[in-house]
C-alpha cells in the first residue's frame, strides 16, 4: 500500500476540501417551511491520578428516539480517543479523516502523535469549515506523559480542561454531579464510578439522552480500553437518583 496515497483505504486528499456556497440562481422561497429536529446526547471526559476516563450515553434522536445502543466513543490512535456530539454524518467523517492523518503522521515521523496534535489538526478543519461548518462538538483526550482533555467548538475553539469536560444536551445534569465530586487524584476506580454516575444523572433528566447502557473508556499509559458492559452494568445498578 502507498501510504502517501492511501490510509485504511481513505484517499489522503480527502481532507476538508468543501464546495464553496454560492447563492441560488432564481427565485428563492421567502416563506419556507422547516421543521425544527430535537436531538441530543451526553458525553464527558474526567482526569484521574493516571490517566483520562470518556463516557457517553446511547440514544440516538431525530425528534424521536431513533437508536437506543449507539457508539460515541472512538479511538483515533492507541493513546487518543474522542467522544461525539451533533450530527451523525459529521462526526463520522472528521473521525475517519482523523484517523487517517494521524496514522499518516505516526507512519512518516515513527512517533506517536500526541493529543494536542491531534486537537490542533481538527481545530484547524473546523475553523477552516466555519462558513459551512460542521455540527460537531467533542471531546478530545489522551494521554502523552501526562493525561490531556479538550473540549472543541464548532468554529474550531479549543479548550483545555484540567479536571473534567462536558458536550451534549445533557451537560447541566452532568456538570451537577461532577461539580460536586470530582476531586484532585481520583482512582481509575473511582473516576469511572464517577463517569457513569455523571451520564446517568444526565439520563436521569435530559430527555435527549438516554439509551441502552453507557459506554466508558480508559485512555492510560498502557493505551486505550473499553470497560465492559456487564462490569458498567453492575455499577449502573447502584446508581441512587433523586
């Protein structure tokens, strides 16, 4: 395979090239009717002593609960991970086009690429897109050292967050729990138990989020895992809302 042509099968000048918006020719409908479609979801990263905790609920909705058990937590590299929030089309693309680059990166410097590259690269194509941009808000983390955890815009803002990170519809459910006990130097233990009572509060209220379960990953110095579903179930369970 030519890497410098191909990567996992994607054409590396598939980037953020974007037809230019031009106006109509003719007339334009003055009184058009559109219809407004609810959607949602929650997604949150949280630091621990060593290492960075994702999670995100499962619903899908387009006015309507569409799906009940869909991903939004995807690995980019072995220690770079994102959440997604917005449109399904959206988020999908820009994480093949990130995988791809930073696979392309890793292959032509023999390094890994580091999370910040990684949230540099993809607010460079989202401001770039600004005019036309993407319905996509997530949450990028890893770690390089040290853990790492941004929150990006739309528009391409970036922001480090140094304790925990929120997106979605469901984020002032979430950001109650976490405001309240997340706390410098947790446990891996303890930040999941955390993350999962963070969703569920979201859950709980936000009537955007929801679904099956609630997926959760690890993001160490070992690289990235997926926490289990029955063990994520079991702490579901003790899960006590008001």
């Amino acid at each position: 395979m030519n890497y410098f042509r191909e990567v996992e099968g994607l054409p590396i000048s598939l980037i953020s090239e974007r037809n230019q918006f031009s106006s109509p020719i003719g007339p334009v409908n003055q009184n058009p009717s559109v219809e407004d479609t609810k959607t949602g979801t929650t997604t949150i990263g949280i630091i621990y002593k060593d290492g960075v905790i994702i999670a995100a609920d499962q619903r899908a909705t387009m006015g309507h609960i569409a799906d009940k058990d869909v991903r939004k937590v995807f690995p980019i590299t072995k220690n770079v991970a994102i959440t997604t929030a917005g449109t399904v089309g959206d988020s999908l693309a820009l994480i093949r086009f990130l995988k791809a680059q930073a696979n392309l990166y890793e292959i032509e410097r023999e390094t890994k690429i580091t999370p910040k590259a990684v949230a540099s690269l993809l607010s460079n194509v989202l401001n770039g897109n600004r005019y036309y941009p993407f319905i996509f808000q997530p949450i990028l983390a890893g770690v390089n050292n040290k853990p790492e955890l941004f929150e990006l815009t739309p528009y391409g803002g970036i922001m480090e967050k140094m304790n925990y990170a929120l997106t979605g519809s469901g984020t002032t459910f979430a950001m109650t729990t976490l405001d309240r006990e997340w706390k410098k130097g947790l446990t891996e233990k303890e930040a999941i138990d955390l993350a999962i009572r963070a969703v569920k509060s979201s859950t709980h209220r936000d009537i955007y989020s929801g679904g099956d379960s609630i997926t959760v990953a690890v993001i160490d110095d070992k690289g990235y895992r997926e926490i289990d579903s029955s063990e994520v179930e079991k702490i579901m369970k003790t899960v006590r809302l008001n």
